[in-house]
C-alpha cells in the first residue's frame, strides 16, 4: 500500500495504522484513508491508466487502499457501462446526461465494489468468517462476493428485503437471519452478534475500506469521460455511504491532479425517508425519520454515515432533491422505455432526481449530467411491475390478438413491401 | 460485410444474398451465413483482436454479418467473464473448469447477444418495429436492446414466462402479448401477426442473423482461454439456436486458423422437455414432447432449430445428457456457494449437465470443461427460493437469534482476538 498513509476520524482527526481489520475511531467517528497524493501524481498518470488492460475496479489500484501483493476477488466488479442517453436527454429537456448502469454488475447492484474490496481486505486480515447487516444489496453482495472467494458469511437483513435479494442471499449459501425490525433494529443486532463471535466486519460506516472500493464508480465515470468533468453526478442516498465514496473518488483525482475541477453532486432521496436532505435543506442537524418508501435499499431512517455524506453534498455545493415514489416509479418506466436500462427503485431514484431537479429549477436546461443506477430492476420485481402494469394475456388465436389490441386501442401500422 | 459470401439453406443448399431481412429458405429450410475464411485469415489474427480495446461483442466484426458503417446497438452486449471455478471443480472431481457468466449481459442473458445483432440488422432493413415471440428471455432482451435504439417492439410469450421477465419487458415498454398456451402456440400466433403486419421478424430460427450474434459466446471463450481449446463446452439446449450459434463460432474459428482443434460439445436438456437429445440418444428423428420443466427458458417441445442442432451435437462428437429438475435446482446451489453465480435454471442446466456427465462416466474426470451460464437467476426468483429456501426470521435481540441458530444447529465459532 505504498500510497496509503493511513487513516483519520472525520469527527476528532484522530490518526490510525491502516490495519486490514479497522472500524471506527475510539470516539465513534467514521474513518477515512489518506493518501499521498503528489506520489501518486509522481508516480501514475491518466494516460497509465488507460492502457491497463484490466477492466475491474482493480484498474484503479494506485488509488485503493490494498497490499500489491493481494490479488483481485474472483468475480469481475465494476467497469460498467456509461451511456450517453441522448434519447433521455431529449424528453427531459436536458443538454447532455449520462447513464451509469451500475445493476451489471456480478450481484447486480454497486455494493459489489464495496464487497469486493471487504473480501480483498478480510483475506488480508487472515479472517474465515464475514458479516454485515444492509437493507438488501449489500448483504448480497457480500454474500456472492465473499462465497467466490471461499469465506463463510453471516447476514443481517430487515425482513422487508425484497425476494429478489433474499433469493441472492441464500444462494449464494450465506447464513442470513431475517430480522422482523426496521434497518435500524438489524443493524444493531449485526453489531452485537459480531462483537460477540469476533467475525470480520462488513457493516457500511464501520468498515472505512468499503467506501474506498465505492468510490470506483465515479473514478471509472471519469475516465469513461475521458476525464471532462461534467457538471452534476446524481445519485440516490440512503445510509450515505455510497455518497461518500463516489465523493472521496472524486477528490481523489483531484488531488493527484487528474481532473481540473469538481462536479456538484445531486443527492436525492426519496420523500418519505429523507433524513440528509432535510438536514441539508433546513440547515439543521439531521434527525431521524421513518422509512416510508418503496425504494427499501434506501429506506434508512437512521443513517450511519450521516458525516460524510452532509461533507460530500456540501462540500460539492451539492443540490438535495427529494422525490416521491410515483417519481421512482415513473423513472423506472422512462429509462426503460427510452434507454432499455431497468433499475430497481432506488437504483433509478438518483434519475428521477434529475427530472426533478429540473423541473425545480435546481439546475440549468443546458448542464451535463451523469446519473449513476445504483441496482438493477431485477433485484425488485414486484416493484417492476407495479411501475409498469401486467401484460395483456390472449388466447393463441389471432381473432383474439385483434380483440386485444382493440380492447388496448393498439393499431400496428402494416409496413408496405 | 467485406467477409460475408451470402446465405445457404442447411436443408436444400440453395442459396441467397445477405439481405438484412433474411427469413428462412423457400424450402422452409433455415439459412446460415457464409463467410470467406481465407479472406479472414489473410486480413486478421487473433493477436490483432487481442488489441482491440473494445470490450463487446463488436470485437469480432470480421466475423460479423454487419455492413461497416453500421454502429454498434447502444447496449454494451458481451464480453462477460470467464471464471476459473477451481472450488467447483474439485467438489466435482474435474480437473479444470470454465464458468462463462453470459446473466451479466445488459438484460440478464446470453440472448442480448442476438437481440444485439437483430437490431443492427433491423436499422440496416430500415425498419422501425421489431416483433417475437420467446419462452422469456429472447423476449425481454430484444425489448431492452431495441428500447434503447428506438424501435417499437410486439412481444409474444407463453403465460408461463416468469414474472422477472414480464416485468423488463414490461418496463422496457413492449407492446407484450401473454398467450395463454405453449411455446409452440405463441410461435404460431406471433407469425401470423408479423405476416400479417409486417413487422421485422426476430424469431429465433427464421432469422438467420441471431445465432450470428449468439457464436460471439464462443468466440470469447475462446479468446478469454487464449485460443486453447478445452476438451468441451456444455450448454443448456432448448430451441437450439443458441447450441447451433456456440457451434458456429467455433468452427468460425477453426476455418479462419485461429483454433487448432474442435472441443466436443455437451448438449443438456430437461429430462421433463429433451427432444433434441432424445433423438441424439435413440438414433431416431426427433418427436415433439410436453414442456415438463422449471427451467421455462429450455421447455421447448417443439423446438424451430432441430437440424442446426443436431447437427452441431453430432458433428462435435458432442454428449447429450439429461437432468432432472431437482439436479437443476442442486446446480443452482453449487454455483451460487462456490462460485458467487445466481444462474436462473436453464442458465445452470449446462454446468448440472457436467456434474451428471461426470457421475455417469460419459466425460473423463480429467477433462478441461468450459461450462456457460446463459441467464441471470433474479429473473427467476420463485425457482431461486425454491432451490435455497426461505431464510429464517427473528426479532431484533440476542436471545431471538441464539435460539434461532439453536433451531437451526447453527453454532458460530468465537474468533481469538
């Protein structure tokens, strides 16, 4: 870890050895690893890296907190695609927007760059057994990324975790208690139950290596930009961490002189549980809030990583745009119909913030936006559906076919040969 | 298409140009596209492949019937991973074993491959609507991959089609028709109606392109092991266009000299739906047969492609072997806790296939086995509960989950700090 200096609290400035098996600061504040950055700049260059043939978050490596002797995780994390969504664009009224389909990769969702770089840090720290608490994505993450690699796991999910995820979970042979509570009540169960067993901690907030394997997400925007910084990154916000880490990557490149300036994040949330973006709206201190929204892998009432997050959408000068979940639902439908990219609520919520933040006049017609999808669609069937409405169903016949499509007032236009 | 010489009927051997809306021969005959081989072999080498940084199915083009100033669909189609799946492979007594994960593909199937190229070839027919009919994921990937290039698409699927797939198409805005009967009942509707309105047709089996888009499965594999050819390929087989296109890229290979040899394909069918391999097994024509099986993206009983495959089968000196539903559903399990892959159940017939294959001494245990993944399991979340079961529930205290683990003889061990 040649670059890595070490680790300091958020809250006390405290600094700490960057041990594989770190948590939190003495005084409870969150961690965050330091580079040296003018080595890095010294040492590595955009040009370095666009000739690395690895296309995995591993591409990064200069600016992750690994030994160089630890080898890449099995499966094959990050370098997802970035669309240009003009289609998108056009009906939102937007200059130039970018698509981050984040749901491709191996468990379908972005917490994989986080699981990732667990597992790498878990091998490091000579652990056998890896646990974590999540509202769905992360534990499957963990779960699939950590079976690969040949760790036992222990997951604490709220038992509103869609079946998509729990399905993943139990695949992937992870031992997963379902916790009849909020997101907050299994997160303090996770907590007990790995203090007493003594397993390697996953928990997000806790562990200040998963936002350093986050962070990939805005590191590979960039470069698939070819390091032109666009105006906004959007993205949904539920414990604050992924935030966090897209944020920590863009400063990263910052600081070792990659890209010339810094975008503002959009940081959405969804109406019903939006206890940062209040904060950030109202200038008060975050408070709790319920978790009233359908989008569950953002449903965090009380979020761990509230520090970090409020740093990163302040320092940006970020804009904080809430959204309803007819909003999500209707985002799911739009990047569907016009960009054939399925997300599953909050994976979509940072775009339907986008709309949104439009229509508020939160940010110009004439920006350029990358709005990253955190999950795919998959994951969240159920929600899938209600967002775009069963199919007709028709006997096989074609006298019924045209009663249908009456009934439907569909009229296909016979194309002349 | 510099490397395209035309189309033959595999039947009667007439012959056609390669028009970009090819349907089948005036015989009835399905069409395969014929390249000049010494013409590739005289332009191109593996080694200039290798440093093409496009990381898609689009690497291949000379092997591609696309004209050259046709783009690229807008979804980033193929160049999944290939895993080594050592953990896998010793709990099978295999010596070596290849897992190709095709459900990270932009719809979640190996079939984005062929809904790829059915798009290039729809914008080069000028069309604007693109119709099919899919036991489910040829369905959901044309709809994404023709979304996100404008098209409007007519979709026909059996109304047993999972509810995952329902819900992409439904969100990719298809125009979805549910037919209430088998697979053969949906065919039939959806060919009258692409007659009657004219629609591109997208069939698997009428139109000759598709399994062109679906050999690139192949030639990445290929590629990925660096030309090395392992001793066999094992795939699930329902229509048979998708082992008739891994067939096609391999001989592709062969005859432009950058394979040496050919690998022996395994063929593995539903015991419930197996009228290709029963044919393969008893010598005789191949029968129709019930669509007896979970694994709905193979139950097939009236498959379109029955002479492509097998052929490829026979011409492979492949192995056809047979799984029962409950060996599909073990399969599940065993990728998901060795490997980190959630494959739906057809997606992981092809690697049950080995394991039996193994059990019944049809393959060496010796062998070199690369073994392909064609769907993601999130698409099937029912049968992925139904292989791994529900997780159990607790409440939110200590006490809950040490009884929980009691139930459940579940005994962490306490970790020495």
């Amino acid at each position: 870890m040649k670059y890595v200096l070490g680790a300091k609290c958020v809250k006390c400035g405290r600094e700490y050895a960057a041990v594989p098996d770190l948590t939190t600061c003495a005084c409870g504040g969150i961690l965050d690893i330091q580079y040296d950055y003018a080595a890095i700049r010294r040492d590595c260059s955009p040009r370095d890296l666009e000739g690395n043939p690895d296309r995995s978050m591993w591409r990064y490596r200069p600016f992750l907190p690994v030994e160089e002797t630890t080898a890449p995780p099995p499966l094959r994390v990050g370098w997802s695609p970035l669309y240009k969504a003009d289609r998108l664009a056009e009906e939102l009224g937007l200059k130039t927007l970018y698509i981050k389909d984040d749901g491709l990769n191996p468990t379908a969702s972005l917490k994989d760059r986080a699981s990732a770089m667990a597992v790498a840090k878990a091998k490091e720290a000579g652990a056998d057994t890896i646990a974590c608490s999540s509202t769905g994505n992360a534990a499957s993450s963990l779960a699939g990324n950590a079976a690969a690699a040949g760790f036992a796991t222990y997951i604490f999910v709220p038992s509103r975790a869609p079946k998509g995820k729990v399905a993943q979970l139990r695949i992937f042979g992870a031992t997963v208690i379902s916790v009849d509570g909020s997101y907050e009540d299994t997160f303090e169960l996770s907590k007990a139950a790995i203090d007493k067993w003594g397993w390697y901690n996953c928990n997000a907030a806790i562990n200040p290596y998963l936002s350093e394997g986050k962070k990939t997400v805005t590191l590979e925007i960039m470069e698939q930009l070819g390091w032109q910084v666009p105006d906004y990154i959007a993205l949904s916000v539920g414990d604050g961490c992924t935030i966090a880490g897209a944020w920590k990557g863009l400063k990263d490149l910052y600081a070792a002189g990659f890209i010339e300036k810094l975008p503002r994040l959009i940081a959405v949330q969804a109406e019903g549980c939006c206890p940062l973006n209040r904060a950030i709206q109202t200038g008060q201190p975050w408070q709790p809030m319920e978790e009233n929204t359908l989008a569950d892998s953002i449903a965090v009432g009380v979020p761990r990583n509230p520090d970090k997050a409020l740093n990163a959408i302040r320092e940006s000068e970020g804009v904080a745009v809430n959204v309803s979940d007819e909003e999500i639902l209707a985002a799911m439908r739009l990047l569907g119909r016009t960009q054939g990219v399925f997300g599953e609520p909050a994976g979509v919520t940072g775009t339907a913030g986008v709309k949104k933040a439009l229509e508020l006049g939160l940010i110009p017609p004439d920006s350029t936006v990358a709005s990253i999808v955190t999950g795919n669609g998959l994951k969240d069937v159920a929600n899938g559906i209600k967002a775009a409405g069963e199919p007709m169903l028709v006997r096989p016949d074609m006298e019924a076919l045209l009663a249908a499509f009456a009934a439907h007032h569909i009229t296909p236009v016979e194309r002349n040969h």
